[in-house]
C-alpha cells in the first residue's frame, strides 16, 4: 500500500471512530466502530502486525487499570460511599448556593483525584443532581463543576485518569515524584477554576434556600471500610511503583477485597462485577491506541514533530500545553496524548507533564475533549436537564485559559524546586 492510501484510510477511521464515539448511533458502544477500525488498519497494512501488537502491549497494563479502578468505584458506591457525600454536601452548604459550590469543588477534586474522573462523571454527577434538588438551589454550576473538575482535577495522581497513566509510563517518574511535582498545578488549577466558576454563574449562586430537615435529622454515616480500602489502595500505589509494579496490581487488589465482601454480603453478583468493568469500553480503548498508532506511523508524527519544542523552558512547556489542548479539542485527548507523548519524551518529564495539562484541562472547551465530557453530557440529558452549547462553550473560553496557563507556571515551578 502507498504511503499517501496508509494515511488516507488511517485518517479517516480515526474520524469514524471519533464520530462513533460522540453520536453512538442507535446507543451502541463505542467499541462497535472502533473494533472494526482497528480490524482494517491492521488488515490493509496502514499498520504492521508488530506496531499492533506493541500499542496493544503498552496499552495493556493501562487498560487493566482501568476496569480494576472502574470495579473499585462501583463496588464504593453499593457500599453507599457516594450516598454520603450527598448528605455531606447538604450538611455543609448549610442551604447557601456558594458554600454549595465550593464543597463540590473541594468533593469533587478528591474524588477525582483518588477515584478517577469517570467516578465524578458517572457516580457524583446524579449525586450532585439529587442534592441541589433536595436544596432547592439552580444545577447548573454545580452540574457543571462536575464535568470541568472530572477533567481539571485528574492532574495530580498517575491513577487520576488514563491519560495520566500512559505519560506515567513515559515520563519514568515514580509514583510520589509525579504526585509531587504535579500537585502544585492541580491545586492552581483548581483554584483559578473556582474563581471564574464564582464570577460566570454569580447570578445562579444567589439567594439562599431552607436546609433540609433530613440532613441533620437522619444523617448518613461515611463508610469506613469502603474508605479504608481506598486509602490501602493507594498506599500500595505507592509502594507498587517504588517495586517497578504496575499500579493496575493495587487497584485489583483494592477491588478485590470490596468485591469478595459485596459478594459475601450478597450486596452484588459476579455478573454485576463483571458488567462494572465496561468491557465494551476498554475494547474502545485498545482498539482507539492502535488506529491512532496507525496515524502517527503515516505522517502525523512527522508533521507535529516541528511544532513540539524540545525544552523545559517556560515559552516551551506553554507551547507545549497550548499544543495539546488544540489537539484535543480536535482528535479527542486520549489520542491526543498517544500522539504527543513519543515526541514530548525527547526533552524529559518537564514536557511530558506539559502535555498531561493540556490535554486534561483543554477539553474543558469543547463536548468532544474528552470522553468523560461526552459521559457526562449524556447523564445530563437522563436526569431532563439541557446543556447550551453556546454556554458550555464561552465557559470554556474563559477557563480553559485561566486554568492552563497559571498550572503550567506552577509546573515549571515545580521542576526548578523539586527537580527532575
């Protein structure tokens, strides 16, 4: 096959497995493109059978991660760890809007943070819904926080998104040095978040409403077992890294230990564990790694390799983050990242973090950014509430920028102090 067919055919499945994903005609999972995509590049020879075989070997252990974590914050939400914060959430906005807000910033950061974005999206999101609704306050800002901080608030732990995972891998930093050195723009980031939140829906957040007798009345208690399989989980997400384990190991146990007392308990079946992995979706996700390694093989590598700067510099890692959130507004993020990744590697960790923030915080701007934010819309739509596009967009404008830019300084920061 010629070079310029290889490109041609690679180019555009990976159109046809984007557009599958957002529009998911008839409800079908993503996978029902993205498998046969990955069938043909293969098949036609737009990818060799060793360029498949090693993006399915890297993406392997990325991909097992995921269904334990997914397992993990399922089998916490049977446990009722997300009830809870519900119940937290209406104990401490105390009836007042803006308190509203800023505890699910605060809920919504950590939860992202420790138990992946898609845990914000898929178990938080319909918490959030159910608590302004027994609050009487308006959704949107507080709906809309779950959607930013699912991708903003996914900066500080390799296990924060599967994004995380892959530059993880790459950058060859241990467990607490990405931590360390990425916790600063985390924290930046979320603070210049919050900040346009407070400005952009002033009018939302006014007023007060009668806290519900419920809250105080019959308050729920956290789960503590559920929360202390959590905190093991991450301390051996630590210690896995410090071995050269891959941290899939400790996310496997943490959902081990929860699912062997569900099961006990008779809270849940090996059918419903089995169902919380989202097979489907993780065959998206191997299927997606393989027809973006088919692009990046066919001349898309080459075209980006003179945009990305090989610096740490600050105009560098700016250029860098700018960089990756202009390709994933257009590609999605997570092929994004697969392609920035090998030629970001070339001047250390520095850019590599570079392009994790800017393909976490940039799908900020648009639905198709991110997965998660396509997730999040279609939970939106199930609980009867519109999302303006028009609206979603100018947030995006405003934030995406007030956002990036700062956790990118916080970040070359970060790197002069602590050192790669």
């Amino acid at each position: 096959m010629s070079s310029t067919l290889a490109t041609a055919i690679s180019a555009l499945l990976l159109v046809a497995v984007l557009a599958g994903a957002v529009i998911r005609p008839f409800g079908l999972p993503e996978a029902t493109v993205a498998v046969p995509a990955a069938g043909l590049v293969m098949a036609t020879g737009a990818i060799s059978l060793d360029h498949a075989r090693a993006e399915a070997e890297l993406l392997g252990p990325v991909v097992g991660f995921l269904a334990a974590v997914l397992v993990l914050a399922k089998l916490c939400d049977d446990e009722g760890l997300f009830h809870a914060c519900g119940a937290w959430l209406a104990r401490t906005s105390k009836g007042r809007p803006p308190r509203l807000l800023a505890a699910n910033f605060l809920l919504a950061s950590v939860i992202t943070a420790v138990l992946s974005l898609d845990a914000t999206v898929v178990l938080l999101t319909p918490v959030v819904f159910a608590t302004v609704a027994r609050l009487g306050a308006r959704p949107k800002p507080h709906v809309y926080a779950c959607a930013h901080l699912s991708n903003t608030a996914s900066l500080l732990l390799p296990v924060s998104n599967l994004t995380n995972l892959l530059a993880f891998t790459a950058s060859g930093l241990s467990f607490t040095r990405f931590a360390l050195l990425m916790g600063p723009a985390w924290a930046v980031a979320i603070a210049a978040e919050y900040l346009v939140f407070r400005r952009f829906f002033a009018d939302d957040l006014k007023g007060e409403s009668p806290e519900p007798a419920e809250a105080e009345a019959d308050p729920v208690g956290m789960p503590v077992f559920a929360l202390a399989t959590v905190a093991c989980t991450l301390a051996g997400f630590v210690v896995t890294s410090a071995l050269g384990v891959e941290p899939a190991w400790a996310a496997f146990a943490g959902a081990l230990v929860l699912a062997v007392r569900a099961l006990v308990r008779g809270r849940t079946t090996p059918l419903a564990v089995a169902r919380a992995t989202s097979l489907p979706f993780l065959a998206f996700v191997l299927a997606l790694g393989i027809v973006v390694r088919a692009v990046v093989d066919n001349g898309l590598s080459d075209a980006l390799g003179h945009l990305v700067p090989h610096s740490a510099s600050l105009p560098a890692l700016l250029g860098i983050a700018a960089l990756a959130a202009v390709l994933a507004n257009l590609i999605n993020n997570l092929p994004a990242v697969l392609v920035l990744l090998p030629l970001a590697a070339v001047a250390g960790p520095g850019p590599i973090l570079a392009v994790l923030l800017g393909v976490n915080i940039g799908p900020n701007l648009t639905y198709a950014g991110s997965l998660a934010t396509l997730l999040w819309r279609r939970i939106v739509h199930q609980h009867d509430h519109d999302v303006d596009l028009g609206e979603f967009t100018r947030l995006g404008l405003i934030t995406v920028p007030a956002t990036l830019i700062p956790a990118v300084a916080a970040l070359w920061v970060s790197l002069r102090v602590f050192g790669i």
